[in-house]
C-alpha cells in the first residue's frame, strides 16, 4: 500500500513546474523549453504547448520592454500546474504595477495602416486564456489564468 501512495504522491509533484527567469530577452529559449518539459511531462498535445508558449512569452515580453524588468536579476517567476479542467498558469514579474486583464481591447477591425502600435499580443492572450485574474502583491504583478484542455490532451 505504501508504494501505490508513493505513485501517487509522485504522479502528483510532475503536474506542476515552477522556474525563475531574469529580466533578460536571452530567456526566452528556457521559457520554452520550460513549458515543452512541463507539456511533455503532463503529456499534453503541441496545441497546448504553443498556446502556453504565447501567452507566457507574451508577458515575459511585456515585462522586460515595458515592464522596467530589464536587467533585473530573477525578475519572473511562473508556475504551471495540470488541473482536471485545464492547465493553471500563474506568471509573475516585479515589475510596474500592470493589469494585463485590464488593457484596453485593439480595434482589430480597422486597417491595420489605422491602428495603433501594441496590443494584439495582449489580445491573443486572453482569447487563448480564461479566468485571467491580476493582481499586485508585494511588489509582484501575479496574472492566474486557466488554458482548457478538451479533447487535445495526448492522456
């Protein structure tokens, strides 16, 4: 009985991953390898991979070019944890205090010679993400959001 507890308990520690980064662009090749070893850990399909891949590179992003992380030495944390409905996500950055959730939405329906720098990446991000929550903490910006898994999950 012992070992079956022990299967568990392991089984348990491989759905979720949590890693730091620097404010440094040159992290974003760990970023993702990162994630492709939590997804393929969690045997999770290529989908998922990239769409975890997009939302995490996307505020990894925003963090060092507007955020002021840049330079700054363990300046992310993100955390990612397989649940029964999805993968929980949760990013973290100490830099200036931003609500991605809360960013005005672009106007993706104007020609694009019309619209204003920025933006779409945000927007990817919460169609791909749901139940996005922010908030600051500490001097943390903390962004939870959820990536359903319906039938693309390989397990």
């Amino acid at each position: 009985m012992n070992n079956n507890r022990s299967v568990c308990h392991n089984q348990a520690i491989l759905s979720g991953q949590e890693f730091t980064l620097d404010g440094n662009l040159n992290e974003l090749g760990r970023l993702v390898e990162e994630v492709a070893r939590f997804c393929r850990e969690n045997e999770l399909a290529g989908e998922i991979e990239f769409d975890l891949n997009l939302a995490m590179e996307e505020l990894f992003t925003n963090a060092i070019r507007h955020g002021g992380c840049d330079g700054v030495k363990d300046a992310v944390r993100v955390r990612l944890d397989r649940q029964g409905e999805g993968v929980r996500a949760e990013f973290c950055d100490r830099g200036r205090e931003f609500d991605p959730a809360g960013a005005p939405e672009p106007d993706v329906t104007a020609p694009l010679a019309d619209r204003p720098v920025g933006g779409l990446g945000l927007h990817l991000v919460r169609q791909i993400m749901r139940d996005i929550e922010y908030r600051r903490a500490d001097g943390w910006n903390r962004v939870t959001m959820l990536r359903p898994i319906g039938t693309e999950a390989t397990g």
